[in-house]
C-alpha cells in the first residue's frame, strides 16, 4: 500500500487483490468519523438511532427467511 499527499488530497494505492467490501466498509467509517466530529448529537439519541436500524435489518432478513422457507 502506498499513501501520497497531492495538491488534491491523499491518494492510496492499493494491491488489485484488495478485498473491495472490507474497503468500502473502510471508506464508510472514514465518512461516519469526518461527521460525526461536527454533530452535536448526544450519545444516547444515536445508540437509539442505531437500535432502530438493527431491529428494521433483521425484521426484514426475518421476513425474507420467512418467505423463502415458505416456497
């Protein structure tokens, strides 16, 4: 891996046998991290935020088992 600084930002160069999920999961945190620096919300409302969305992702993955073992 190779990091350089440009007159346009940070480039990385990366092996092409990068596993591309583990790069964008990677790309992902950068971007939460960048945002979450300037918000003012407090812990508790993302913890909320957060359980919310884990309850909606295995609602629907339930849901999907559901359906697919019904066929």
């Amino acid at each position: 891996m190779v990091i350089e600084s440009t007159n346009k930002g940070i480039q990385f160069t990366l092996p092409v046998n990068t596993n591309i999920d583990d790069l964008q999961d990677f790309i992902d945190w950068l971007d939460f991290n960048t945002i979450a620096k300037k918000s003012k919300v407090k812990q508790s409302v993302v913890d909320e935020l957060v359980s919310e969305i884990k309850k909606g992702s295995w609602d629907k993955r339930r849901s999907a088992l559901l359906n697919e073992n019904s066929n």
